[in-house]
C-alpha cells in the first residue's frame, strides 16, 4: 500500500497522548490532525508532534484535513456526537471504551456505522493486554476444563487522579459520569469476552469513599452467563489499593490468575496420577509482556481492518453490549432488583 491511513485524534489528554504515540509506532499510519477544546493543550501537542495546526473547532478539522480515520478521546460523555459526526463524514472511527453513556446513544452509533459502512472500532483495550490473551486462549482450549466462575474488577482510586487544567470530568457532578459504565466497562467487557453475554445481572452500590459525589462509588455484581458460568465483578474508584485488574477464571480442572500490570499469570492445575489419583496442585507462572499500554494494537487491528475490509472485532455492537451489562448493573442496584440485560441495538 502506497498511501498511509491519516489518523485525527480528538482529546489530546492521557489517552489521546498514548494514541499519538501507537499512530507514530505504525509504519501505515500518520498523525494529520489534532483536536480538544482546550486552545493551550492542543498548542502544546500540535508543537510535540510537528503538526502545523491544531484544531478547537472540531467540524473545521473535518472540513479542512484530508483525514481517513478519527480516534475520539475526550470524555466519555461526548463520545458519541464525534464519532457519529466522523462516520457520517465518510471517516473510519476508533472510539475510546467506553462506547458511551448510555444505550440511546450507543445505538446512534451503530446506526451510523451500518447505514454509512465506515469502520467503527471500540477500544476494550483489555482484550489486547497480554496477560489476558494467555488467559483467554488458555480457557478455549479447554487447559482449565469446563468454566464455572469468573471474576474480574476495577479497583482505583479517581480522588487520586489529577483534573487536566484543574477539571476532572471523571468525578464532575453535572456530568455524572458512573464508574461502572466508565471504568468497570473494562472488567465487565473482559469477562463478556471470555464467557459470553451475561443474560440477567444483580447488584449492590454503595457510596462511602467519594462522598461529595452523587454517584456509587463502589459496586459488586453477580451475573449468568452462557453454559451455567456465574460471573462477578466489583468496581471501585474510591479504594486503597494500586490500580490492577485482577481476574480470576475457575475450571473444573485448573485456576486463572491474572491481570493487566504484572508481568505473569499463574495457573493451577490439578495433578492426577495415571489411575485419576489426586497429586496435588501444579502451579505455573506464565510470563507476559506488560511494556505497552496495547493501544498500539487497536491501531494496527484497525488498519487491517480497513486496508483488508475485515469486520472490526471490538464493532459498536461489541462495544453497546458491554454498556448494556453496564447499565443493567446500575439499574440494578438502584431497585435492588435483578436486571436483564438488553442487547437490543
Ligand atoms: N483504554 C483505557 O485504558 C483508558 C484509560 C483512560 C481513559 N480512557 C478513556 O479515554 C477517554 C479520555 O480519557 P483521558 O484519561 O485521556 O482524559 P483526559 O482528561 O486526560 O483528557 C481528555 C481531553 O479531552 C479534552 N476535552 C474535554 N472535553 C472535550 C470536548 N467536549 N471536546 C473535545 N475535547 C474535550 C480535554 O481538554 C482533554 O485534553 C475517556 O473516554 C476515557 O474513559 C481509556
């Protein structure tokens, strides 16, 4: 292929920074244009990254840049209009988990993506870190036995993360972003990705780390999955703890233990002689490779996906389902009911 994929990234914080970086990594990639509303940050990085311009208006960068793909990484509470906007612009889409807010809006994305045939890719970037692939291909080919529990969590600390320019949308009371849809998008989606969609959700929430914020701070949820697996996640963004998402996948024949920050997972297995005799437990440690934030990943998927016209693994769907487990389980802990799930989009 003779032309690169021209990339536009819109929020240039945290995240958007970490996707310059993969976009940079990429020999089929190249940074055309940037975009955030705030004057000063896009100054600063248009400068870093040797671009001529910057944007603060966002429909001029369309307009204006011949790009063929947007990565959308403001505040989740805005995602859906850019990447709505881009597809219907003709522009492939990779939209920061998670895909947005709420099912309304998911499902305007969705729409946008069919009725336009653009790419639109969701980044559950959790199915890129290798920890999680080892467990993943471990669980598929049966290493483990038959699933019957699976756990996972989002464990931070959001009264520890620093505002850009003094703002923090994370915890902003207007904006009422919910840490579950947020954040626990990561655990939840994991688990959909190892064992299914979860039919039926029950959950409890409680408030008592962030409390001059109006929204649960901490939230446990039991769910079905396919195949008689019970699932569990926790989120919480007031704890303690440093931030890991620790993962537990239990089999009839062995134990996962993983995560997405340490350079390993450990795995169980239980020793029989060749009578079925019980020896005892095996424990192995796997090593995998933890020196990249795996956006680099979404990106190179992404253009494969668009240079070879494959479907986008992560696709809206993909990313809705996971929001619709996420909001089931806030739904559910507000009427302390249980809650399907709905995969209607
Ligand atoms: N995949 C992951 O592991 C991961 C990790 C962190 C954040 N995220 C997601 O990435 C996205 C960005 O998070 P972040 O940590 O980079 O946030 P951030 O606060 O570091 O950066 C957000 C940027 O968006 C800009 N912005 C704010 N409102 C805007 C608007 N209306 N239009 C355009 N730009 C706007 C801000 O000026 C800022 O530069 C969020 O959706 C978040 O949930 C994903």
């Amino acid at each position: 292929m003779d032309k690169k994929i021209r990339f536009a990234v819109a929020g240039i914080g945290g995240m958007g920074k970490t996707h310059i970086e993969g976009i940079k990594k990429n020999p089929l990639a190249e940074l055309a244009a940037i975009f955030d509303i705030n004057e000063e940050f896009a100054v600063k990085c248009a400068a870093d990254n040797g671009l001529e311009k910057y944007y603060t208006d966002f429909d001029k960068m369309l307009a204006e840049e011949d790009i063929d793909a947007l990565i959308v990484c403001t505040p989740d509470q805005v995602h859906r209009d850019y990447t709505v906007q881009a597809l219907r612009a003709g522009k492939h889409v990779l939209c920061e988990k998670p895909m947005a807010q709420t099912l309304s809006d998911c499902r305007e994305m969705v729409k946008a993506a069919d009725e336009t045939g653009m790419k639109l890719m969701i980044g559950q970037v959790c199915r890129k870190a290798p920890g999680f692939i080892k467990a993943k291909e471990l669980v598929d080919s049966g290493y483990i036995g038959d699933l019957f529990f699976v756990e996972s969590e989002y464990a931070h600390d959001y009264s520890r993360i620093p505002g850009r320019g003094g703002w923090q949308w994370r915890t902003d009371p207007v904006l009422l972003r919910h840490p579950v849809i947020g954040g626990g998008c990561h655990a939840i989606d994991l688990l959909r990705w190892i064992a299914g969609n979860p039919s039926e959700v029950f959950a409890y929430a409680n408030r008592k780390m962030l409390t001059s914020w109006p929204v649960d701070d901490c939230t446990v949820a039991v769910m079905k999955f396919p195949d008689d697996v019970i699932g569990k996640v926790m989120c919480s963004v007031g704890c303690k703890r440093s931030y890991t998402m620790r993962t537990c996948l239990y089999g009839s024949k062995g134990t996962i233990i993983c995560d997405n920050t340490s350079p390993e997972i450990t795995v169980m297995l239980e020793k029989l002689d060749d009578n079925g005799e019980y020896l005892g437990l095996d424990t192995e440690k796997i090593p995998v490779d933890i020196n990249n934030h795996n956006v680099a990943s979404e990106i190179e998927e992404l253009i494969d996906c668009i240079i070879n016209d494959k479907p986008v693994p992560t696709d809206g769907r993909e990313g809705a389902s996971t929001v619709a487990v996420g909001a089931a389980i806030v739904e559910s802990a507000a009427k302390g009911d249980k809650i399907e799930v709905d995969y209607n989009f």
